[in-house]
C-alpha cells in the first residue's frame, strides 16, 4: 500500500517518509522485547534465567530482543545483570555483601559462554509422557571385545593376567563423554565455592575419605555429628542431587554480646593479630568445619538475597 | 585395635578413613574422629555352580608381589533368584605391580602402580581361582613403635622418585664384601612388568620374590650364605641383627620350617624411620654407634607381611619416603578440589547403561524382585481423594511432595482408579504388581536440566483387590543404574504410605 501511494505524482516527499517509518517500524519489530526466544540451535532462552560461576557470583537474563512472531522469536539480543559476593570481615567476624557489576548485551546465543538454566526443578508430572520403555529400544550392538572369540575354559590361574580384557574403552563409544558436565552442574547454584546459608538447624556428620584396596575414594560419613546453627554461613564443597559437602564458617554467626572469647579475638584481630583480611583467608581452617548436609536445609546466598530483598547478610 | 591406639600416641590416624578435615586441617584435629561404619560391600560377592566364590576385594599374587585384584562383578540375572550369592557372569579386576623406588635422598620406598583394569569375561566357564581377603594384619601390635606414613625424616624437597630397576647393574659378578656398596643396586630386580604375562597367579601371598614389611622391632638370624656357610668372623658380621619395625625386604627363597615358614630375605637398608631417640639425636650422630642392617636375614612368618596387605590396610599405595613424592605430593595439594569428582562422579552415558542393563538381562531381574509383591494402604482415605500420590525419597514422613526433576520419588496415579472401595468394608487394601517396566525419562526442549539428563522410570501396574482397572506406579529415579536395586529404592520409598508385603505362596 505504501509504494502504491508513493507512485502517486508529487507525493515523492510523503513516499519517502512513508517508506522511511516503514523501514523504522520494521527495525522496531525485529527488536521486539519477550520472555522467550529461540537460538539456533534450538535452545530457548526465558527472562529469570540463571547462570552461576565461582563463589555465587552470577548472571541473570533481564531482558531479552527477538525477531520473527510471537510464536518462533529468534533471540538477538539478550541482556545480562550481573552480580558479585563478596566477603567483608575477618574468619571471626565476617559477612557477604552482594554487589552489582552492571548490565550487558549480549547480541544473539553466540556470544552465550555460559549455561543459562531455570531455577526451578519442579515440573508438571504426566504418566508415559517422554518416556520410552527399554522394551521398545533397539538393543546395542554387542562391544567390540576380542574376548568373544577366546576359549573361556583355557582361562586359568598359569594366565589370568592374559584374559584380562582392558576397559580402555567405553562400552558405547560416546563422544561427548570428555564434555559431560560434572555432576555438581546438574544443580547450577550449588557450584563448587557456592555461598550457602542454612536455613535451620541441622544435625550434621563429620566425613572421611575411604580408600578401597584398588585405591578409589569413598566418601563415608563419621558418627560425630555436630549441630550447624541457623544462619551459618558455608560454602558448598561437593554437591550431589540432594545433598552436599559444606564448609561451614563460625564467623559468620553475630555471636552473644560480651562472650568473652569474642571480646578477646575482636582485641586481638585489632590488635594486629594474626590475620589478615585477605578474601582467600576464608579458606583456611580458622574456625571452619566440614559436614554433610541436605540440600533442602540451605539456601544458596543469592536466593537468600532475593527473598530478603537485602544485598548483604547480618552484621 | 592396637595399631589405632598406636596412632593416636604418634598423633595420626590410618589414612585409611581420612577425616575430611586433614585436607586442609592439620593432624591433631583428626585426633577427634573415629571412623564410620564399615563398607557395606565388604561382602558382596557371586559363586559359580562348582562352588567357586568370588568376593570383592580377593587376590592372587604373582611374580614381585604383583596382583590381581577383584574390584566387582557382573551378575546372571536369570541364574540368581532367591540365590545367595548370585550367580558370576563376569569378573571386574585389576592388576597391580610393586616397584622398589628410590626417594632423592636415596632412600628406599615400595610403590604399587596400577597397570592393568578391565574384565575377565565369563568367569564361571574358566578354572580360575582367587582367595577371599585376610583379616585385617594388626601391624606392630606388640611393640608400639608404629610405623606411619611420617614425613618428620622425609626430605623435604623430595619431588620425584626413580624406579631402582631402571638403573643399569654395573657388575654382576659381585664380591661377599658388601662394604661401601648400594645394596639397592644389587637386587635382582628385572622389569616386572614384561614378565607377568607368563607368571601364574595363586593365593600365596609370601613367596619368592615378594616385596615384604617387617611388622616390629625383633632380632634375626643372618642367613647362611649361597654355599650354605654361616658368615666367616673375618667379614666381621654379626650372627643376629636386630630389625626395625617398617623395614623392607624382599624374599629370596624359602628357609626351613620351625613351627612357622621360615624365609630368607633381603633387607633394604635404611627403609624404616629411624626411632624418635635417634633423630634427637642426630647432632650427636658420631657418637651412636649405628647397627647396620644388611643382607640377607631369615625371618619367620609371623613376623612378615607381604607388602600388598600393608598398602590395603593403610589407604596406601606407597610406603615411608615415597609419601613426598610424585602423585603422592600432588595428591595431597590437591586438598579438597577432588571431592566433588568423590562425591558425585559423572553419571553413566544414557547409552552405556541401557546397553549393560540389556547385557544382563536386568529387567527379567527386576520382574522377578517386583512381580507379585503386595502394597497394603496404610491410609485407607487416600484412595478416596482419587488424585495422584506423589511421595519423595528425602520426605520419610510421607507427606505428598510436588514432582522435582532432581528427587527420586513415586507417583501412584489413584486418579485413575474406577469405583471406589465400599466404604463398609474392613479388609485391608491390597494392590498387586502384575506388570514391570523400565522406561527412559528425557524432558524434552527443558531448560530446567542439562542436554545429557535422563531418568529412569520404574513402571508398576498394580491391580487393586478392590474397585476396577488397574493403577500405574512410576518410581522415577534421576540418572540412575538399571538394576534390580531400583526395586528396593522404590519400595523404600513407598513404605511411607504402603506395607509392602511378598507375593503370595504359590504365585509364580
């Protein structure tokens, strides 16, 4: 309609207009602001979704610009809030405080370097959708083992160590093993140095290592336990669906005004003591523990942030 | 019992079960523990129709303490109902050799190398043989003078160890003057690794060849040598020497029997510490008038272990002096780094455990454990509310619980129930298992989960004794193995909510 009217005779000026806004309007639809849209690859990207890195900092999808129409939007451009948790304090006095270090366009899925991923675990259960029944799957083709032609029976003690088959490779070969994210990124925010704040009290034991006589590591619990105190503050050492290694942090509990213990570590710390505020020190023994907790009795920090509406904790 | 006590006066512990806390703790705050329960695989293991028993943790030793070890086992389904222990299909091992090692300073350490992991197919069809594990050795019971795994006299800058048999023997031909000579070089140490394709494998851990520690401090008889002469007094050598605990040795041959095995071994010269009294008194060293322990003494069995119980025993794969070096250092730099690929290694590829699952016949195995069983309602209401029960792993009280892709849990779908039980009636309500299957979870274009994310769905049909039609059961189990403990996690899970009682006498 529009070039209908600009082959009009002394409407030159208006068509151009005309085709101009056309042109403004089209750009402004390609720009379109969504919840969702789509990569290229097929991945969808959603508005609240989460990305976390070390130590809880992390980076959440504000915004996002697609094209195309409501139904198929390809992303092009997603914003990116990005925020940081930093410790302030000593080992026996400490809190976090989160601070933001911006936003960020990114322009399409391309320049995406992280897993961006909803926090949300729960989901609309319905029987026999998604599933397949092993029944119905083709069986594997049998590995190729150079043990199927060997006589079994010649096997004896005089050479065992000649029958062995070596598992050098796996029994599918699958490459994208190398690639297989491990397994504390099934839960995103219970990263390795993730803050953890506990919700409640918990009883929690005191873990060993055991070592099999083939020198693999178990990970085995102690009979002592302890009690970790609501609001102690930790940082997640391993994570497992539901549960996870923490090291928890005493300092970072307001202990009771006038224990005298406090009182002298506070002079001490001013005093020159020891310690340094240096962010690594944290790591360090100065009372810290290590125990085994559920899941659902911590709070990563920055979910504590959000419900508390608070940029820091305590103190 | 004696060995810990041991420990805990020189201020450790075994590294057996390692508090995590001596990561990055020092020792004394390991002091505190006690370890947990024992494994409970400890015990598994599979037989064979002719009696044969495989058992976790079994070995057979060969030529210079090498080893096969047995590290777990695949099972015949179709062979084991109601067995104990199950049938063997095949055998998970591992291989492992012992080098004689040479610290920087030139100390001597044993170091077990694992070289060969993999399967021995169809176990049951060979001849072979292992013997089940020793109890535990109580090491230096009698004396206290423990040995541990110190590094108060490990060099300091110890970074790297050589293996002693890589070195070139210079001279063969050697004189029975063994003043001023390395001991070590004189071994008759070949490639150990070349050898064992020919070497047969048996359950006699102590024998020619085997790397062994000496478990206290006792005097010994010096062996005769070669010619069978006992030393001339010329040479100077004592007819006893005492030997410390820890030292090292290897044997040479047999030597009699006296109420015990008698072995001749040669002792690897300065391989134990040396006692707390000594080191104190290092300044004054010139004036300690140093016992030299060397060549070849006889030492009965009792007093011996072969080395490979020692490592089993400590957590360990090398002994005093090797602690400092190599993978050893770097293992304990590592700190806690390593605990999450401990604590939550990778799961298996989708692919690798439906592979193995129709390898060994699982599901025929999982229908035999959960075909006929009886869940009993203990809450005869929550049929009348005719909605999903959805119950939760981690929620033993069993309150109902929202579907979360992470958690193992159930759903019985009571929603799909036709009729309801009368209302009069007081019999306990029953469903049984007709029907078993096990299917594939993968949530489609999720972003909830990663690209690689499956569960497995234990899929029941339970036929009520009440009402019509029949109720489906999911249990679903994130990234789980497809094995007949899928049945046990389920009804674990059920028992919240259910009684679960065995099929009936009778019922096939």
């Amino acid at each position: 309609m529009t070039f209908a009217i600009g082959f009009r005779h002394g409407l030159a000026p208006l068509t151009l207009f005309t085709v101009a806004l056309g042109i403004l309007s089209t750009d402004r639809a390609l720009a379109l602001d969504t919840t969702r849209c789509t990569c290229a690859d097929g991945s969808s990207l959603e508005t609240g979704e989460i990305s976390y890195s070390i130590e809880s900092d992390r980076e959440k999808i504000i915004r996002l610009e697609a094209t195309g129409s409501a139904l198929d939007s390809r992303c092009k451009g997603i914003w990116v809030h990005r925020t940081r948790v930093h410790t302030r304090g000593t080992p026996y006095q400490f809190f976090l405080q989160r601070k933001t270090l911006g936003e960020r366009r990114l322009s399409g899925c391309e320049d995406l370097d992280e897993k961006f991923v909803k926090r949300s675990k729960t989901y609309n259960f319905v029987f026999d959708s998604d599933s397949v029944s092993i029944r119905e799957m083709q069986p594997v083709s049998p590995p190729k083992t150079s043990h199927l032609g060997t006589d079994a029976k010649a096997s004896s003690n005089q050479n065992v160590w000649n029958a062995i088959i070596i598992d050098d490779e796996p029994l599918i070969s699958d490459e994208n093993d190398d690639k297989r994210s491990p397994a504390e990124s099934r839960h995103e925010e219970f990263k390795r140095t993730s803050w953890v704040f506990a919700r409640r009290n918990i009883k929690a034991h005191y873990l060993g290592l055991r070592r099999d006589p083939d020198q693999s590591h178990h990970i085995v619990p102690m009979k002592k336990s302890r009690v970790v105190e609501a609001g102690q503050l930790g940082q997640i050492e391993a994570a497992q669906m539901d549960r996870a290694i923490v090291r928890f942090y005493d300092g970072s509990r307001i202990e009771t005004f006038g224990r005298a213990k406090n009182v002298v570590r506070r002079w001490y710390d001013k005093a020159g003591g020891p310690y340094r505020e240096v962010k690594d020190d944290l790591y360090t023994p100065v009372r810290a523990y290590i125990v085994e907790v559920a899941l659902d009795d911590i709070i990563e920090i920055n979910d504590y942030f959000d419900q508390q509406k608070t940029d820091r904790t305590g103190q | 019992m004696a060995s810990t006590q041991s420990f805990l006066r020189s201020g450790r512990l075994p590294p057996v079960v390692c508090v995590l806390a001596c990561f990055g703790f020092g020792p004394s705050q390991v002091l505190a523990q006690s370890a947990g329960p024992e494994p409970a695989d400890a015990q598994r293991a599979c037989s064979c129709s002719d009696g044969r028993r495989f058992a976790i943790g079994a070995s057979m030793f060969g030529k210079n303490s090498a080893r096969i070890l047995i590290t777990g086992f695949h099972s015949e389904p179709s062979l084991r109902a109601g067995s104990d222990p199950p049938h063997c299909s095949d055998l998970l091992v591992l291989g492992q050799i012992v080098q004689l090692m040479q610290a920087p300073d030139g100390r001597p350490f044993l170091k077990r190398d694992n070289l060969k992991r993999g399967t021995i197919p169809r176990i049951c069809d060979t001849r072979i043989t292992f013997i089940e594990p020793k109890k535990s050795y109580d090491f230096f019971a009698d004396d206290g003078s423990a040995l541990i795994l110190t590094d108060d006299a490990a060099p300091q800058a110890a970074a790297s160890a050589n293996p002693i048999e890589n070195k070139p023997v210079e001279d063969t031909e050697q004189s029975e003057d063994l003043t001023g000579q390395d001991l070590l070089q004189l071994l008759p140490e070949k490639n150990a690794i070349s050898d064992l394709r020919d070497t047969p494998f048996d359950e006699q851990d102590l024998k020619e060849g085997a790397y062994i520690i000496v478990r206290k401090r006792s005097k010994a008889a010096v062996a005769e040598s070669d010619d069978g002469s006992a030393p001339h007094p010329s040479q100077n050598r004592p007819h006893e020497v005492t030997i410390p605990a820890g030292t090292l040795g290897r044997i040479e041959k047999r030597a009699g029997f006296q109420s015990e095995a008698l072995w001749t071994a040669e002792i690897l010269p300065d391989s134990a510490s040396r006692p707390f009294w000594s080191s104190l008194l290092v300044a004054a060293k010139a004036l300690v008038k140093q016992q030299a322990v060397v060549g070849k003494v006889v030492l009965p069995s009792s007093q011996i272990v072969e080395i490979n119980h020692f490592f089993d025993q400590y957590g360990v794969n090398w002994t005093n002096f090797g602690a400092d070096t190599g993978e050893a250092a770097s293992e304990q730099s590592a700190g806690t780094t390593r605990l999450p690929e401990i604590y939550s290694p990778s799961p298996l590829p989708l692919e690798k455990n439906v592979a193995e699952a129709q390898k060994f016949h699982a599901l025929e195995g999982i229908e035999k454990a959960a075909v006929g069983l009886r869940l009993v309602l203990k809450n005869r209401e929550l049929l009348a509310k005719h909605t999903m029960l959805v119950l939760d792993e981690a929620d033993t009280s069993g309150t109902e619980a929202a579907p979360d892709l992470f958690h193992r849990q159930c759903f019985v779908g009571f929603d799909r129930l036709k009729g309801s039980p009368s209302e009069k009636s007081i019999g306990p309500q029953t469903l049984r298992i007709t029907d078993v299957d096990v299917k594939i979870f993968q949530p489609k274009d999720s972003e909830q989960v990663p690209t690689d994310f499956y569960a497995i769905d234990l899929h029941l049909t339970l036929q009520p004794d009440f009402g019509d039609g029949r109720i489906p059961l999911v249990c679903r189990f994130p990234l789980a193995s497809i094995d007949v403990e899928l049945v046990d996690a389920a009804t674990r899970i059920l028992s919240s909510k259910f009684e679960i009682r065995p099929r009936d006498r009778g019922e096939p």
